[in-house]
C-alpha cells in the first residue's frame, strides 16, 4: 500500500493536473481544433492509429504498453467493477469516437493527480477522485486529459529531452507508483506541458464537456477548490506565483480563463451517479487522506464536504480523527464534537468508536471509554486492532 509519508506528496497535490504527469499521444502535429473552433461547432480527429514499431513514437508505444501491463498487475490498482464500468461510461460520453482506445485504471493514491498515455492508458488517482463534488467536475478533469491526448501535445516534449534514457526512466516510473511517488514529482517538471498545451487542452476540456451535457461553471470549481486547499499552507499567493511549476500557468490565471470560457454555460451536474459509483471505496479513500498527515490541506476538503452535507458520518469521522491526531489548542474539543455527531448517523463508520474510546481515555473517562470500545468491537469483531483494543478494555477494568 502506498506510504503517505513518501516525499513529494505536498507537490504533488498543490500541482494536480497542473504539471499533468501524462503522456498524450504521439504520431504528428497539432490539429487546430481546440483554439478557434465554436462551442457547439468543432471536429474531432479521427480515431489514432498505431505509429509503426520501428519508429520512435512506436518505441514509447510500446513502453507504455509494458508499463499498463505493470497497472493492471499493481496492488494500487482498484478493480472495482462498478467503478471501472462509471469511468468508462464518461470517457465514451466525452468522446464517443476514440472510448474504444481508451483504458482507464483508477489507482489508489491519496493525491490529486491524472495522466494520460499515448498507447491510450488512463490513470486517475484516488485523491482525485475523493475531491470532485459531482460528475461535471470529473468530467472537466478527464476532458482536460483528453484534450492532451486529442491534441499529441507531448510529443513536442519527449522529442526536445533528446534523452531516450530519461524518457525510458520516466516510463518506468509510472508503472512503479507508490513506490516512486517522490521521483515522480521531481520527473514531473521535465516533462510538463507548455502553457499553450495546457491552455488548449482546458479549452477543448470545457468543449467536451459542454457538448456532453455538463455545466462548464463546475470546471471552474475544481480549480477555485484545489487554491483553497493550496493557500492554506502557501498562502494567498499560492497559485498566482505558478511557483510549482513555471512551465504551467498559474491556477488563478486557469480558474477565470476557465470562468470565462463557462459563461452562460447550462448543464447536469450528476451528483448522484458519481456518489453511487463511488460510495463501496470511498471510506478507503478517506483514510489514505487521513493518513497523508497533512492535516491543514484535509481540514478544508471536509470542512467543503461536510458544507455540502452536515451528517456525513464518513467526513464527521475523518475530521474529528484528524483533530484528535493533530491534537492542538482546541483540537481535543473539536475532535469530541465531531465523533459524537459522527457516532449517532445511521452509516457512523466503526473506527469512530475506536477514535471516540481513545478520546475517552485520555481525559480519564474509564465508563465512557469502554462502552466506545466494546461498540467498536461489536461493530468490527474482525478488525485487525482488534487484540490491541481489547487489551484497552483490560486495562480499563478497575
């Protein structure tokens, strides 16, 4: 399972899809479909084909090939069907014509983060998908990466490094995730799109999207909610600097190019579909957040999440656990309110009794303290702490 404390995780989240960590297809120039076409009027070009094995882009092919076969075998990987059924069902509705060559593979790292391969592989992270609020948002977010893959962006790129080692090295590390998550961010930088590339592909992110149905304003609200999350440890400046990445334009510049591109924009949000797709994992997701530790930055996604709704016991939990881990000035007190609250919804996760029991014995409240505990292992006989709270309970007994 991947480790939260591996380096580079702040960069990561600050970037997402800013540095866009993929590989669009490569096989020629760039189509003028994204920049000047009409909303409702542009074409999309015709399905890709194969570039020869002989080639160089028939090289990367070829790597990237061996490296989905590492996805598909990864223990990241989540093989939820219903899931895998949800990100396939946008992708055809996004762009109907090339769904057939398009693989996606949602993975299990608490970052927000995307890419795209130019053989058509799709890997989208867990700490993506736990931030967006409704399909729209999804749909900007994997529209975007298309718009990357539409447009064989990164084939500019991969030819100015001139350096098939470091490309092959690059390579590899996507297959490697978790394991290689600090290198890479730091590879991350060498191959980050332009800020044309990365204009373009918004743009005809926003255009997918729209022509799919989707409210455009909700491409906004990806960006307006990753500076939230941005500033609370790099300040207001954070995001206006475009500090992480000078190749990349800066997120507030992206967010109101972004605004303005969805004026008037009309369409479904699919709040809905997306909850039910991902409700079996996202408790999972959750605590891959929490155990991330940077408490700042996942205060304000629950504090967002539970604005949205109050008695979400998943969120109550994770805020109150991350309190109760923070554990500073008024921490204790929060933390309290936030596992009681949490504790009487019907869906109250059982790691809330367990986090409420260690609360409870830490102010000395022996009684209070084991009933949290014996409700936890009612709850979650089967848990894997199971032997260490019972011990708790010894130890409780006057």
């Amino acid at each position: 399972m991947f480790d939260p404390r591996t380096p580079g995780r702040r960069a990561f989240l600050r970037s997402g899809c800013r540095h866009c960590m993929a590989l669009a297809a490569l096989a020629g120039g760039l189509p003028a479909l994204a920049g000047e076409a009409d909303d409702d009027q542009f074409e999309l070009p015709a399905r890709f084909k194969r570039p020869s094995a002989d080639s160089d882009e028939g090289g990367l092919w070829a790597m990237m090939d061996r490296e989905e076969q590492r996805i598909r075998r990864s223990p990241l990987t989540l093989r939820d069907a219903g899931l895998q059924d949800y990100l396939r069902g946008l992708i055809t509705r996004l762009v109907p014509e090339h769904a057939p060559d398009i693989r996606s593979y949602p993975v299990r790292m608490p970052l927000f983060n995307a890419m795209m391969a130019p053989n058509g592989m799709m890997i989208v992270w867990s700490g993506l998908l736990l931030r967006v609020e409704n399909e729209a948002q999804l749909a900007a977010i994997v529209g975007h990466e298309l718009g990357h893959y539409l447009e064989r962006h990164t084939v500019e790129q991969l030819r100015a490094q001139r350096d098939a080692a470091l490309v092959s090295q690059f390579v590899g590390l996507i297959g490697g995730l978790g394991a290689a998550a600090g290198q890479i961010g730091i590879m991350a930088g060498m191959f980050a799109y332009s800020r044309e590339h990365e204009a373009r592909a918004d743009r005809l992110g926003m255009r997918l999207m729209k022509h799919a149905g989707y409210d455009g304003h909700e491409a906004v609200a990806v960006w307006a909610n990753l500076l939230a999350e941005d500033r609370i440890t790099g300040g207001e400046d954070a995001g206006s600097r475009g500090d992480i990445f000078a190749t990349h334009p800066p997120t507030t510049e992206r967010r109101d190019e972004l605004r303005r591109m969805a004026e008037n924009s009309k369409g479904e949000l699919g709040a809905d579909s997306l909850r039910k797709a991902f409700a079996p994992l996202r408790f999972g997701w959750i605590q891959d957040e929490i155990k991330r530790g940077q408490y700042e930055e996942s205060l304000v996604l629950f504090d967002r999440i539970l604005k949205r709704d109050g008695q979400d016991a998943e969120a109550l939990y994770a805020r109150g656990e991350i309190y109760r881990l923070r554990d500073e000035g008024s921490d204790n007190m929060k933390a309290m309110d936030d596992l009681q609250h949490a504790s009487m919804q019907i869906k109250a996760p059982a790691e809330t009794f367990r986090s409420l029991g260690l609360l409870y014995q830490q102010r000395s409240d022996a009684p209070a303290a084991t009933a949290a505990f014996q409700k936890y292992l009612a709850v979650a006989p089967q848990a894997a702490d199971a032997g260490l709270v019972r011990g708790y309970l010894t130890d409780l007994k006057p």
